[in-house]
C-alpha cells in the first residue's frame, strides 16, 4: 500500500521568523498525521535550518525547493545536495515547472540533479507536466513521457524507492484553475504505466506520484478519492497552517 504525501512548496515566500511561525503552527495542527500521511514542508533555502529545527520531534520532514547538479566548486548562487542534506532536509523538489520556465532546466539537467541528490542520501520529487498550449494540442501524455523518461534515466529500480515524482499541469498552477479528478486520474494512470514500462509492476505499484496544480482543501478530497493519486504538492494553500493542515488531515481519514 502507497502512503499518501502531502509536501508544501513555499516557493519564494516567508522571512525566516516567517517561516519559523508557519513551522510551529503546522507542528501543532498536523504533526498528529505523520503517522498515517507522509508530510513535507520546503521553504527557501534561508530557512532550512530554522524550520528543521522547529519541526524536530514532529514527524514532518523538510524538503529544499532545488539543488545544483554539481557536488560543489564555483557555482555562484546554488547550493549542492550535500549542503541540503546537512542542513536537514530529507527531500528535494526537483524539475518544477517554474525552474523549467525561468530557468530553463531541461529534462538532462533534473536527471543530473536528481542523481546527485540520491547520492547524497537525498529523496527526490521530481515534477513533470504540461503547458497549457501542449494540453490543448492534445500532446499531454507526449510531453509527460518526454519528461518522465528524461528525468528518470539511469535510474535503477533500486533508486526509484527514493522518488516521488509530482504530476503539475502547468496551465493549473496558481491560476485558480485546477484539473477536474478526471484528468488528474488519467495522467497519473499513464504515468504510473510509464513507471511500470521502464521498471517492472512492483516498482509502479509503489511509486507515489503526487498532484501539483491549485490543489485546495475543497479539492484535495475528490482527487485523494481517485486510484493513482497519492496526495500532492501544494503551493498557496501550504503557506497557512490551517489550510495545509485541513488538507493532511483529509489524506489521514482518506485511507
């Protein structure tokens, strides 16, 4: 059995004392869940430490928004996986579509990244999705499995015990529009299917794969209610305790 997830992505937001507070009300109101929902919380690489060690003891682990393909040297501006493993985190996002679209990242860079993230001991989220312009030319599933396999290559099944990988329907993020439970479904389907191709049936079975596209506390529980959804990642919603928590506490009573 799948566990559910729910990760909260909170992007370029928060001052540390921000971040500090949001940590400590998501301690009180969701850390009774860990044990039944997988939860994870990834603010700016300022407050890594800061929100680690405020959600010690709680079960919430902590994710780092990003990493760089490198393990280290003169790379001005990033910070390599070791970094984020010895700063707390237990996961990274990686290939989220707003580094895809502001920084350029292709699926051969989030392969590298995620690389060297399992080698630091990292777990990674890896994130596919499509455009809006892609999804209205009916090449959803082209580009999802462009992007799947891109970013999974060389990767053992071995190593695919250390990934999640995120469905964001690009044309759905932070645009108040969201995928009905319908379509969510069919991408996670054929996801899940790719997963099954390149691997084998036990290594799909077992691959959590998350929804990324406005998922809300009044949508969480009719995607949570479809088969291949394992939970999601969350951007707005995760930035107020009460709403993220609403939202692992529907994944907690969903099983």
């Amino acid at each position: 059995m799948r566990k559910y997830m729910m990760a909260g992505n909170w992007k370029m937001n928060n001052t540390i004392a921000q971040s500090k507070a949001l940590a400590d009300g998501l301690k009180a109101a969701a850390a009774g869940f860990s044990s039944k929902v997988d939860v994870v919380v990834a603010p700016s690489f300022l407050s890594v430490s800061t929100v680690t060690d405020a959600l010690k003891g709680s079960g919430i682990k902590v994710a780092a928004q990003n990493c760089c393909w490198e393990k280290d040297g003169a790379y001005t501006g990033d910070v390599s996986a070791s970094m984020v493993k010895d700063a707390g985190c237990e996961y990274v996002i990686l290939g989220h579509s707003e580094r895809r679209q502001y920084s350029k990242e292709s699926d051969a860079l989030v392969n590298q990244k995620t690389k060297i993230a399992l080698a630091n001991g990292l777990k990674a989220i890896v994130c596919v999705g499509e455009l809006l312009a892609e999804r209205e030319a009916n090449k959803t599933n082209e580009v999802v499995e462009a992007q799947t396999t891109g970013c999974l290559s060389g990767l053992t099944a071995d190593d695919m015990k250390k990934i999640v990988i995120a469905y964001e329907p690009v044309w759905a993020i932070g645009t108040g529009k969201v995928a009905t439970k319908e379509q969510a479904q069919e991408v996670h389907a054929f996801i899940r299917g790719l997963v099954k191709k390149l691997y084998n049936d036990a290594v799909a079975q077992s691959t959590v794969i998350l929804y990324g596209g406005s998922a809300k506390p009044d949508n969480i529980v009719e995607l949570l209610a479809q088969p291949d959804v394992d939970g999601g990642l969350v951007g707005g919603a995760s930035l107020k305790a009460d709403s993220f928590a609403a939202m692992v506490k529907a994944a907690a009573e969903a099983k």
